[in-house]
C-alpha cells in the first residue's frame, strides 16, 4: 500500500509465510502423533501381556516345585519302608491331578454365570481348553491354568501325608480324583470366580461406574488360599486319617474290657530323615513366595510392585514367627518333662504353621500383623496337633489337619480381623476394613467361609473314604499282626526300600529297622485280652 514502509511489508510477507510453514508443520506433527497413539493403542496390550505371563510363568515354576518339597517332608517324616510308596503317591498326585484340571477342574472352578458351581457355555470354555484360541491373550490364560493346576496338585498333596504309610494305591487314586474334579474346584468356584456367592469379583458396574458387590457379605478376603486350598485340603486329611486307623505302634493297646480295645496314650513313631524333613521345609518356604506373590497375577497393573514387596515380607516375618514359637513350645514342653531336645519337626511344621497363616491376608495386612498372626499361627498348630493326637487319637504323621487345617482356619479369620482399608484397595478389592479397623462384613464372610468348607470338604472326603473302606479298598491290609509286616510297603508293592537291609554286621541299616512298631498291650485287672480284635 501507499505510505507502508517497503521493510514492513517484508516482515509482514516473512510473517505470513513463516505461520503458515510452522501451521503446516504442527498439523503435520499432529498427524504423526495421533497415528503413533493408534500404533501404541493397537500393541499396549503385548509389553504388558509378556510381563504378566513371564511373571505368573515365574511364580508358577515356585508353585511347582513345592511338590518336590511336599515329597521330601513326608518321606522325612515316615519310616523308611514307606519312602517309595509315599513318593510314587506325590508324583501320581502331579499326573492325575494335571489330567483331571484339564479336562473339567479350571471349568468348574472358574467358568459360568452360576454361582455355586462353574458351567461350560461361556465363548472361552475351560473345559478341554477347547475355548483358549490364539488371541493376544490366549498365552496369558494358558499360563493362568498352570497356576491354578499347581494350586490343585498342591490341595491334593495335603491330604497324602495325612493318610501315609497306610493307604492303598487305588484308595489315593481315588480321593485324588474326586478332590480335583469336584471337591477343590467348587470351593475355588465359590470364592475366586467372577460368578461365585462368596467371590470379591462377584459384582457389576451402577450407572456411574461404581462397583457394586452381587456376593454373600460383599465376599471373602482369601488373597491365595489359606481358606481355598490349605482348609480344603487339611479338612480332608483329617478325615482321611480319622477313617484309615492309626498306624501300628502308634498307640498302646489297652484291654480293659472294652471291644475293640481302646487306645491309649500315643507313642513315638518318628521319622527316618530329618534332613529331608529340614529340606522339604525350605522348598516349601522356597515356593510359598510363587504362591503367595503370583496370586498378584498381574505385574503390569499400576501398584502392583508394591502390592508384591508387601506380600514377600509378611510371608517372611509370619513364617519365622510361627517357626519360632513352635519350637519354644516344644523345647519347653521338653523342659518340663526333665529333658531338652530340640526338635526338627517342631520348627519344620511351625514354619509351614505361619506360612498358611498368612496366604489369606499377606498383601492387606501390615508386617507387623504379619509377624502377630505367624506367632498365633505356632499357638494355633500346636494346640491343634496335641488336641488331634491326644484326645481324638488321631494319627496323622504330618500334622497336615493342623498345619493346613486349623492354621488355614485361622489364616482366613486373622485376614478379616487385621485387613487395612489402604491396602484391601490397592490389591483390587473393595475399600473395605477388618474388624480391628472397623469393617465387620469381612469377618462374618470369614466365619461362613471356613464353616462351608469344613462341611463341604469334610462331608465329600468323608465318604470317599468311608466307601473305600467299606469296599476294602482303603487300607493296605484289614488282618493286623502285631508288628505289621504287611504295611511294609516299599517292600510288597515297590521291589525292596530304598535303603536296602545291609548285610550282619556292617552297620548299614536303615533307620526304620530299629523302630518297634508293635502295639505295646497293658492288661487292665480283671480285664481278659481279646486276641482277636485289631490293634489300635
């Protein structure tokens, strides 16, 4: 224009230019930027993915590996001429139990929209695993019934050292199935599933995107299954061991007129091995982080590294706790008796006591409730064991229905009772309290939790065990002798003990030979024994 100074003109010309270059440029920019948020949109789903299987893939291994420490602890803990018998048992107990969770175990216990058992029907069916196709997180729900398999094999493998030394191999083939494809499952149905009557994921969405809980007292706090697993599979231990009998010279024999003769005041029967007894605890201790820290299941998630710090550290501090307190229990009751002996299976079991203690709560709860709830978890399993082998005169060679049991009992109720809000949020569940912080729902879904599954697992095991009884099929032998020749399994069904008699005088025998496992008699006054009832 007229009287527009030749240099401003130019700035204006270079101004025009320039913002129309850099309006170019960020639009094009924008462009990249939205197509970069599509790409990472499409693949967000792989890195997390690859983190969750590799860190459930981890924690699966430690899960596994618990069979060998299961298998070391009862072969420790039996005589010698059971060793074989009870290892075959706990390798069978994988196999059976890894066919049965395949074909119709993962689908009871996880699929459906019922609410007491899981149904087929669903577009990703766990039955066969015929619904897992090869989507982006078919590796990650393959992984995920691994994990669930090793849960089962584990229930299962409870109940074996209840009953060992005693029962045949068709009678544990038996209870392993029905445990694994009815009794476990169901349980695991009820309190784990999106559609279980006592799940935390039992629920729906309100119209403003609330979490709204559809179970029995909004649900149980069962993080990795003191209740699920451990009460399950201790529960029918006890039956187990109720039904089989006692092993022989387990008890004294007292004729006082009675038939059968009643029993007397138990007798010591120990294990061969405590180094395996020693090593099978701390394959197990090993394990438990894989059982405890992967039921985070996820690692990806948002606070999921600090959920996991916190369950490796109450794991710890219960299982020392619990170790701990065991021990001085027995040393002191030692003590007491004029001598003192410090006892391998005492701290062994208490280790295990405070373990499962602590798999209920072990991401909600605070260390030092941690370490409270193992030392009541030591108190818990030894009034339990004295109770079960003295006043019920129940033998069960590993404590299994106290350490699993009675600990998982009380493991579930310690959850509701010490359960901070702050912590029950930040694992995934509702912002909820236990007792202590002042919730109640949590303790009443406690309470009815471990009620179900004493009735529900002790109801089924009992008669599994019972009609194998009744067909003869459960122990190994109905004809007691005095010593018992016949229980000898290694020798009977598996070709010679593992350590095999030495020759006279070359000191190399097996610890099993000088153990008297004849049933001591005492003759009451006036009271005449009948030869021909079995031993207690």
């Amino acid at each position: 224009r007229r009287g527009t100074n030749p240099r401003a003109r130019c700035r204006a010309s270079i101004r025009l230019v320039w913002t129309a270059a850099m309006n170019a440029t960020i639009e094009e920019l924008l462009a990249r930027l939205e197509q970069l948020e599509a790409r990472v949109d499409e693949h967000s789903l792989f890195p997390g993915a690859s983190a969750d299987v590799l860190f459930l893939l981890v924690a699966s291994l430690n899960v596994f590996f618990m069979q060998c420490g299961f298998g070391m602890l009862e072969a420790g803990s039996v005589t010698s001429r059971s060793t074989q018998a009870i290892l075959l048992k706990n390798l069978l107990d994988a196999c059976l139990s890894a066919f049965i969770w395949w074909v119709m175990g993962h689908g009871i216990a996880f699929d459906g929209t019922n609410d007491f058992i899981g149904t087929a029907g669903s577009d990703m069916s766990s039955f066969f695993l015929s619904g897992y196709g090869s989507g982006p997180d078919s590796g990650y729900h393959r992984v995920f019934w691994w994990f669930q398999w090793t849960f089962a094999a584990a229930a299962g493998t409870i109940v074996s050292g209840a009953v060992a030394e005693r029962a045949q191999l068709l009678a544990y083939l038996a209870y392993t199935f029905i445990l694994t494809a009815v009794i476990y499952p169901i349980i695991v149905h009820w309190c784990w599933s999106e559609a279980g009557w006592l799940s935390t994921k039992n629920g729906h969405e309100d119209s403003g995107g609330n979490f709204t809980s559809d179970a029995v007292l909004d649900g149980v706090i069962d993080f990795a299954g003191s209740g699920v697993v451990h009460l399950t599979g201790g529960t029918a231990g006890f039956f187990g061991a109720l039904i089989i009998g006692p092993r022989h010279g387990r008890f004294e024999v007292v004729y006082d007129g009675s038939k059968p003769p009643r029993r007397g005041r138990p007798l010591q029967l120990p294990g061969h091995a405590p180094v395996l007894q020693a090593l099978g605890t701390f394959i197990l201790w090993l394990g438990w982080y894989g059982f405890n820290a992967g039921s985070q299941l996820r690692i990806a998630t948002p606070g999921a590294s600090e959920v996991i710090g916190r369950i490796v550290v109450n794991t710890t501090l219960s299982a020392a706790g619990s170790g701990l307190v065991s021990l001085a229990i027995a040393t002191l009751g030692q003590w007491r008796r004029g001598t003192v002996n410090y006892e391998v299976p005492a701290i062994c079991n208490g280790i295990l006591a405070g373990l499962v203690s602590i798999t209920a709560g072990c991401a909600t709860v605070h260390p030092w409730a941690a370490l409270i709830i193992g030392m009541i978890g030591g108190l818990v399993y030894r009034g339990c064991s004295h109770c079960v082998l003295h006043k019920l005169k129940v033998d069960d060679p590993l404590d299994s229905s106290s350490v699993h049991g009675a600990c998982g009992a009380w493991g579930v109720i310690a959850a509701a009772l010490l359960t901070t809000e702050e912590f029950a949020a930040a694992t995934g569940y509702q912002r909820r309290a236990g007792l202590f912080y002042g919730g109640g729902k949590l303790l009443g879904a406690a309470l009815l939790q471990v009620v179900c599954i004493l009735a529900w697992s002790g109801t089924n095991a009992g008669l599994v065990f019972l009609l194998l009884k009744k067909a003869g099929k459960l122990r190994r032998r109905e004809t007691y002798m005095a010593a018992a020749p016949e229980e000898d399994l290694d020798s009977s069904i598996h070709g010679g003990a593992p350590l095999e008699p030495a020759e006279h005088g070359s000191g190399n025998t097996s610890r099993a030979e000088s153990v008297d496992t004849s049933d001591p008699v005492i003759e009451m006054p006036d009271a005449t024994p009948d030869k021909d009832q079995p031993a207690a």
